[in-house]
C-alpha cells in the first residue's frame, strides 16, 4: 500500500474508532430502559441467532469463562428470558439453549428502543450527511464481519 494511501487510512482508523466506540456506547446504554443490561441483550440475541447453542459454545462466541457463562445463563433462565432444552441434545452432558417469548419481547423492547434513539440522532444530520452514512453502512457491515 503506498505511503500517502496508507497515511489516510491509519488517519481514518484514527477518527473512525472513537466515533463507532462513543456511538456503541450510546447504543448500549439504551436497554437499561427495558430492564436489560447491555449484556443481558446480548447474550439473549447470540441465543436467538444461535438457537439451539450450548453454555460452552456461548461462552467461546463471547470470549467469556465457561463458569461465568454459566452464572449468566442460570440468572437469564431464572428471569424467564432463555430455557434450556436437554431433550434436543444427543450428548446428555450438553443442553441446548433457546429464547423464550419473554426473551422475545425483551429483544424487541430494546432493539426499539435502540432504533427509536439512534433516528432522533439520525434526524439531526443534514441531508448530505444522511447520504454519506447511507452510503457507508455496507462498508461498515463489511468491517464488522457481517454480509450485507
């Protein structure tokens, strides 16, 4: 990579980080109005998308201890957001994770209430600015991981 091509794109990582750290933090702030930690959110959402998953397998996509998963999945199933299925497993020492209905709604609550901050933000930006981020959103998604 050329030096100048380079230079731009450790400038851009410079000024793009801190802006995606302070928005996400925004973002994560808003379940708290639905009783949900950010965490809580989180975990409930790698089930959802993952449903059928076992305490370990959570624990690695979260890069968490198993034994601290398991304090997480136990206080999640206790508060009726996720249940635990043993009857799905072939493996009689693993149980399959699932979102209940409660979880459901829960996830809806704050990916609503994410959606409703992150608009009144939205709506604030100049018509060009809307166009420039509308423009860089596969891009992003593209950097995070995802297919879009």
């Amino acid at each position: 990579m050329p030096v100048s091509v380079a230079s731009r794109v450790a400038s851009l990582a410079e000024e793009l980080r801190p802006a995606l750290l302070r928005l996400s933090r925004h973002l994560r702030r808003e379940s708290h109005g639905t009783g949900l930690s950010p965490l809580d959110s989180q975990l409930i959402a790698t089930i959802k998308y993952n449903s059928g998953i076992g305490v370990s397998e959570l624990a690695e996509i979260e890069q968490m201890a198993a034994p601290t998963m398991s304090a997480h999945v136990k206080r999640l199933e206790e508060a009726g957001f996720i249940a635990r299925d043993a009857a799905a497993c072939t493996d009689k020492r693993r149980t399959s994770l699932g979102v209940t209905r409660q979880g459901d709604k829960a996830l809806e609550a704050v990916r609503r209430q994410r959606n409703d901050w992150l608009a009144a933000r939205l709506g604030e930006l100049s018509h060009d600015e809307l166009q420039s981020l509308a423009s860089a959103v596969s891009a992003l998604a593209h950097l995070a991981g995802e297919k879009f």
